[in-house]
C-alpha cells in the first residue's frame, strides 16, 4: 500500500488530539502502521492546532511529518485552517473534509488575515482537481463535538482500504470520555449518515 496522509488543522479547544487519536487508534486496529506527531504551539490560547499522521507499512514509513502537497486528506475543524491546509499541504487529487466553523484564530482576530469564504475553499479545492466536504450541524449539542461530527463524515468515505466506519465508531467510543459517550455516539451516527 502507498502511505496515506492526513494533516488535521484547527484552533486549541476543538478536540484535535481526540480527533487524531481515534484516526491512530482505528488504523492500528485495521492492521497498518501510524506515525504521527502534534503541534500545539498557541493551542491554549485559541492558537492554531496541526497533526500529521502517516499511514502505511513500516517499511515504508520514515518520518511522521507531511511534506507541504503531500497530504492525501486536509481534516479541518474550522474554515480558516481548513483553507490554508489546502493551500498548504494538499496533493493533486487529495480530499478535504472539514466542519464550517468560523473559530476566528488570533490572526483574523488582529486584522493579519482575512476570513475565506466557502467560495474560496471550493475554488483552492478545484485547482488542485480534489474532492470538498463540508461538515455541518444545525443542533450541535455541544460545538466541543465538532471533532466527532468529523470523524463521522471520515467514517462514511472508507478512504483507507479497510478502516472501515465500524472500527472508526468503535474507537470513538472506547476513547470517548464516559459521560460524553451516549452524545458522541449521537452526533457521529447524524454527521455519517449525512454524506453528500
């Protein structure tokens, strides 16, 4: 198999390192190796969130980092940074699959950078000839759910031979905490149903 990367962007507080974490956990469960490595910097602080994860053999894996315009799949928990991993980081014909959040990182917030449109996602999307899924619900119960709502959108495409939505469910729920479990299950039932 060739390696497959995922880069999964956002802001401090919006659950990447779950995110991340169930996406490992399912990969080990379906028989591949995983590297991956997070970079926190401002995450505290509503600072920008990145992790890298590398998919693969170990044969073949080398280093957890994704080089720029190589990431298979662009997952993003907020519109800004789903725009710059496009930009950034996505393949030819990659995918991107993000939650229509407008988080507002520090940047925007100091005038340094102005807010992307929908529009201007879809256009970097078709420059690089890739696939765009935007993620959205109406009666989120809790918007720290946002991560599973992803996570059940990534569950409805099986992007990684044999990561299946099952082993994806499962993992959520066995790392999920105990008291957001029954909601989580919920949300990532609602948003994999709901593939476009």
């Amino acid at each position: 198999m060739k390696n497959y990367n995922i880069f999964i962007c956002g802001v401090g507080g919006q659950g990447i390192g779950l995110l991340s974490e169930v996406l490992i956990q399912s990969c080990l469960a379906a028989g591949y190796a995983v590297l991956g490595v997070d970079t926190h910097g401002l995450a505290q602080r509503g600072g920008i969130v990145v992790s890298h994860l590398r998919i693969g053999t170990r044969d073949k894996l080398f280093t957890p980092r994704i080089t720029p315009g190589e990431a298979d799949l662009i997952v993003g928990l907020e519109r800004l940074e789903a725009y710059r991993g496009i930009v950034n980081y996505m393949r030819d014909g990659g995918s991107c699959i993000y939650y229509d959040a407008e988080q507002q990182p520090i940047h925007v917030r100091m005038g340094m950078t102005d807010y992307p449109a929908i529009s201007e996602l879809e256009q970097a999307v078709a420059e690089r000839h890739g696939k765009l899924e935007r993620v959205f619900i109406e009666d989120l119960p809790d918007v720290r759910m946002q991560n599973t709502a992803v996570l059940g959108r990534i569950a409805s495409f099986e992007l990684v031979e044999g990561v299946t939505g099952d082993i994806i469910r499962e993992q959520l729920l066995e790392i999920s905490p105990a008291g957001a479990r029954d909601a989580n299950q919920r949300v990532f039932e609602q948003a994999m149903a709901a593939r476009t």
